[in-house]
C-alpha cells in the first residue's frame, strides 16, 4: 500500500499582526517570516513523519521551489513526482494575531498549472488499494479523482478551502472525508453553527463515505453508518494554528492506516494537532509521532 499526497506547495509569508488588516486600512506588520507550506505540502509531512512513507505530486515554479523540495526531502517524503512549471510557485499571505488567530490569501501559481498528462503519468505508478490524498489547491481534481477511483485506489478529501468548485466533485467517490465546519456548511448546505446537523446531513448524503469534521476548539466528530464518536481537543497555549487542520488530517489517517481504532485515531489526530498549535508555522509545527508519543505519555 502507498500514500500518495496530490496537492499543493505553496512559500507562506506570515506576517505577524495585531489585528487583521480592514478594508481601507493600511497597517505595519510586526514580523514577516517565510515557511513552507500548502495544504497538500503540509499533509505529506504530516503523513511521512508520522512514519509512512509517502509519495508527494504537485507542481512548483523551476525558479524559487528548492526550500519546498529540500523541506519535503528533509522529511522523508518521495519527490520525484513533482514538476517544475515555468513561472512562480503558489504562495500564501498569512496574518496572524496574538491569539495565534489566522487569515489566508492564496496565489495558485504551479499549483494551478497541472495538466491531465501530469496526472495520466503519476496516476500510473499507483494502483489498487493505494491510497490518494487530496486538498482543493490545485487544479484538474475532479480528473484525478475520476482515475483514482478508476484504479481503484482509496480516496481521502479534505474538501479545503472550501469554494462553489468543491460542489461539481464527485464527493461520494471519497472513502473518507475529512473537512471543517465551513466546508461541511458549503457541502451540506447546514449552517456551521449546526455541527450535529452538518455530521448527519453529509452522512446521510454521502453513505459509502467516512465522515470526519473538525469544529476547532469544540474538537471532532467521526460519523459512518450507525457509528459517530467524538474527541475534544488537548488545551495547549495556542501559538499558531496555520497548518493544524493539516497535521490532524495526517495523522488521523496515518493511526487509521496503522490498523488503529477511529476513536484513537481521533485521540492521536487531536494530539498532534495541539503541538501543531502550540508551535509557529505550517510544515515546521508538525510533530513526529515520537514527539505525540512523548505527549500522550506526559499526559496529553
Ligand atoms: O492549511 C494551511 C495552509 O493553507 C498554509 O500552509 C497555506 O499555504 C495554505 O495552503
């Protein structure tokens, strides 16, 4: 079985800020520091030093993409399924806030510059039973899907971010199906205050799906079938959440694919996911699973 991890890579410029800027306002920042990241990017590290070997596809800019493959090959994860695009790299302009609050301003750049014969050739060297990994940051996702479920590789979406796009994807082709409240709303249609109803309705809609919701600082929800169970979060002094919804993606599926039950699946996702927090940066804040381990020993 391998993992393969289609998505994005993108240069974050953080900027730290005491509030996020206004419409009008023109505001200093306080600090800018660059990290790796990228949803997609994120999850393969979180997946790899988890301690599975895992192949990343995506594509990045020839010109100013060497700090995003030397963080990727730093980590374990297997490179040689990205293309180098004419032009730049996906970026994101993050602002956070003292509370360790974000807000995110993407550019696709290569990330949006794939093409079905990228795909057709990476699609190629997986088959049944592998297990493909998929955010929404890059382009020709309903085509990857479509060969992947095809090959019959096991499909996991986390529909993020969430935008009209997620609507025409063949979201009950998805084994597992891992989002937040404001995807699960856009999905389901259910306001994201409503989390039982968001859970139920994207059961009853997709019934061959897993269904994993995060809801931030209320914790998680699993629902399949007759099953749900719940896991609050591990309360840790929050530094930074960029990235955090990405390592308990990872790791959720990493402990799943372990052969780990959902709710310690859930417990080990939500451990990782608060020393995630506790730390700044997207890439640079996941832990390995040793470090979760040291966390789960010292009491959560
Ligand atoms: O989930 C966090 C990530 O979202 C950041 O690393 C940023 O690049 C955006 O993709």
């Amino acid at each position: 079985m391998k993992i393969l991890v289609f998505g994005s890579l993108n240069i974050d410029h953080v900027y730290q800020v005491d509030h996020f800027v206004r419409p009008g306002e023109t505001m200093a920042s306080l600090d800018l520091r660059l990290f790796c990241g990228g949803k997609g990017l994120n999850q393969s590290i979180a997946f790899a030093k988890s301690g599975h070997k895992t192949y990343h596809a995506g594509a990045v800019g020839a010109g100013d993409s060497d700090m995003l493959i030397e963080m990727l090959k730093k980590a374990g994860v297997c490179t040689e399924f990205i293309r180098k695009k004419e032009g730049p790299s996906g970026h994101a302009i993050i602002q956070t806030t003292p509370e360790g609050e974000n807000s995110i301003l993407l550019y696709g750049g290569a990330n949006r510059r794939l093409t079905r014969e990228d795909v057709d050739f990476v699609l190629g060297h997986f088959s049944q039973g592998d297990v493909l990994v998929l955010q929404n940051e890059i382009n020709e996702i309903p085509y990857i899907m479509e060969k992947a479920k095809a090959a019959g590789m096991r499909i996991v979406l986390n529909p993020s971010p969430a935008d009209e796009s997620i609507l025409g994807l063949p979201l009950g082709d998805a084994d597992y199906m891992i989002l937040n409240e404001v995807e699960g709303e856009v999905i389901s249609g259910v306001s994201r205050s409503d989390e039982e109803g968001i859970l139920s309705a994207l059961m009853g809609r997709f019934p061959d799906t897993r269904v994993v919701l995060t809801l931030g600082r209320k914790g998680s929800a699993y629902g399949y079938q007759d099953k749900v169970c719940r896991q609050p979060i591990y309360e840790v002094k929050t530094v930074d959440t960029t990235g955090a919804g990405d390592t308990f993606t990872g790791y959720f599926m990493s402990s799943i694919l372990r052969g780990r039950s959902v709710e310690e699946a859930l417990k080990t996702a939500s451990m990782a996911a608060a020393l995630a927090v506790s730390r700044s940066g997207a890439s640079s804040s996941i832990p390995t699973w040793s470090e979760v381990e040291d966390f789960e020993n010292q009491g959560g």
